[in-house]
C-alpha cells in the first residue's frame, strides 16, 4: 500500500496539527510515513500546506514531495486554496473540503464575487466523483474534520486503508491533551457528520 495525502488552508486553521495527527497515527500502525510542511505567511492567514506519503513497505524508497496527479487524498480548509491546489488531486482520488471561504479585501473592493461551494463541487467533478462537502465545520476546524475523514475512511477503505474514527481518537488522546475533553467532543461531533456523508 502505497498512499499521498495534500492538504491545504490558512494559516490559524491547524493544517499541519492535520497532517501530524494524521503522520502519527499511521506511524503508530507500523507504516512507513513521510510529511513535508510549507509555511508562507502562515501567522497572517496566508497559505499553508502539509504533503503526507504513507506506505506499508518500509523498504520503498519515495520523495518527500508530491508532482501534479500525486495525491489519493486532498484535504481542503478553505475553498480558494483547495481549487488553487486541485492540479496534485489524482483522477478519482478522494476530496474532502470545508465549506470556509476566506475573501480577500481586494475582491470585496472590486465586488468580485468568491466561488460557492456548489460551483467548486462542479469543477471537482472534472477530476472525481469522490467529493465531500462540509457544511458549517465545528472549531476547532482541524480535530473536526479529522473525525469527517475518519468516518469516511471507514466507508471508503481503499482511500486509505486502517484509518477509523476509533483509531484517530487515540491519537487525539494521545496528541492534544490540552483541551482534550472539548477537543474529543468535536472530534465525535466530526465522525458522526461524516456518516452522515457517507450514508452509514
């Protein structure tokens, strides 16, 4: 098993938080894993990434980095970053993106008009049928949506085999005990949204 993970937002939403959680948990399985953080201007809502590639041959040798058409996951926290980043998404690979739009001050001076979700679902479509839409994502954004992947992955195993809501919540446990009773409650507040999506 050979599988890349991107996922993208702002600066202030935990993206790389994201991306160790789900680094530690696969590490804990005994899988091979590499992860490759990008900061900009993270500390004023700039553009954040995390590139995850996790395997279970320990003597499979892979670059760090993703190439355009590279990852099986795409993890989106807002919506301009996860168009901006659909080129690394795999055809039929597995989207999962907050429906959180974050404007900039010149498109509000201009009165352009930012793209809604139902429009980003239509130009997802041109690459995959296997989009997830969030609505109105609990905070913190991060630990919520990590319990949205977990009970999707549940559903859809072959996105990302060994990865489940009762799994995560032992990394949660493990990572964030600081505000962990809040955090284990949006957590489970998470995975029921995703079984929701899911239909299960």
């Amino acid at each position: 098993m050979f599988k890349s993970m991107f996922v993208t937002g702002l600066g202030g939403q935990g993206v790389i938080t994201f991306a160790r959680l789900i680094a530690g948990y696969a590490s804990n399985q005994g899988l091979k894993v590499s992860l490759f953080n990008s900061k900009g201007m993270a500390q004023r809502g700039g553009r954040v990434t995390s590139e995850i590639r996790i395997s279970s041959d320990h003597d499979f040798v892979y670059g760090a980095r993703l190439s355009a058409g590279g990852a099986d996951l795409l993890i989106g926290m807002e919506i301009g970053e996860a168009v901006n980043s659909l080129s690394f998404l795999k055809t039929g690979g597995l989207v999962l993106l907050l429906d959180y739009a974050f404007v900039p001050a010149s498109m509000i001076l201009k009165k352009e008009t930012y793209p809604g979700f139902d429009q980003i679902r239509e130009v997802f479509s041109q690459k995959t049928n296997c989009f997830f839409g969030v609505a109105e994502p609990k905070h913190p954004y991060n630990v919520y949506l990590l319990g949205v992947l977990g009970a999707i992955l549940e559903h859809v195993p072959e996105a990302l085999p060994g990865f489940t809501c009762k799994g995560l919540e032992q990394t949660v446990r493990f990572s964030l005990k600081r505000d962990l009773e809040e955090n284990l409650r949006v957590f489970h507040e998470g995975c029921i949204y995703g079984g929701k999506l899911t239909g299960s």
